[in-house]
C-alpha cells in the first residue's frame, strides 16, 4: 500500500458525530444523517468528506476489543466557524505529522489495511501511533463499497524517542 509523510495544519471541520463501537458499529446511521443537512454547511472549502475517529486515552490499538467506544465524525473543512448549522457541531482538527495511505477498494476489505498499517507497518517504522484523531479523506474518487473505491487514510505519527 503506497504511503507518504506529511504535516498537516490545522483544520475546521464541521458536521455530526456519535459514539459507537466496532461491535456496534452506527457509521451507516451517522452519515444517512450527516448528507441529510450537508447542504447546509455553505462555507465548504472543498467537496471532500472526513470521516474521522476521535479515540480516548484508554482506547487500545495493540489488544483487540470490538466493545471499545469511540467517537466518530462525519465531517467537511470549512472556512470558519461563523455559520455551524443547526445539528452539526464545529470541529478543530490540530495539525501534525501523519503517515497518509492510499486505499483503494472497497470500504468492506478496510479492514485488512487497518491491519497492515497497524500491525505490520508501524512497529517496523520509526514512528510511534500520536494521540490525536484518525481520519479518512473522501474524495471524488470515493465510490462507497465499490472496489475501484480510492480514499486516503491518514494515521497521526510522532517520531520514535
């Protein structure tokens, strides 16, 4: 899977989020409700969606628990924060230093990615997994669960000490 470095600045972001599972996995729930009112976000900077996971302190990457929550967004960059939407809430992406993988296929194989990015990929890096948010880049060649499907998946990263 091809894959690139890169720091990114800070971002708004504004849109829906829940918490869920991947046990009790509502991404399907969220974003029916998300491109309901997405119209409505009139300051868009461009025609990308995010899907971003926001995971807590206590979430663990290396032992497995379906049953672990997190939150996750359905979001789109904007300007500013002057017009949020009623029903959305406004989001502040801090920027930093993420390894950014091209997927393509379709979202139902995501998982083996997942695996090869965090189980083969990073402990052989030189990089170590950063407490910020994980997320997805939807763009126009975003097809769903088609497998000609291509997003980005971008990983915060800090350097090994």
């Amino acid at each position: 899977m091809k894959f690139r470095i890169e720091t990114l600045p800070e971002k708004k972001l504004v849109g829906k989020h829940l918490t869920m599972s991947l046990s009790e996995n509502r991404t399907a729930e969220l974003w029916r409700s998300f491109m309901q009112q997405r119209k409505a976000i009139r300051n868009s900077t461009s025609a990308d969606l995010f899907s971003l996971q926001v995971y807590d302190d206590s979430y663990s990457f290396s032992e497995f628990d379906p049953s672990a929550t997190f939150d996750k967004w359905a979001a789109v960059e904007v300007t500013d924060f002057t017009v949020v939407p009623d029903g959305m809430e406004p989001l502040t992406l801090q920027g930093g230093l993420y390894a950014v993988f091209e997927y393509k296929g379709a979202a139902s194989g995501g998982a083996k990615a997942f695996q090869y990015i965090f189980g083969t990929w990073l402990p052989n890096s030189e990089y170590l997994l950063d407490n910020r948010p994980h997320f997805e880049v939807l763009g126009e060649k975003y097809k769903n669960d088609d497998p000609d499907s291509e997003e980005e998946i971008w990983i915060p990263i800090k350097f090994k000490e």
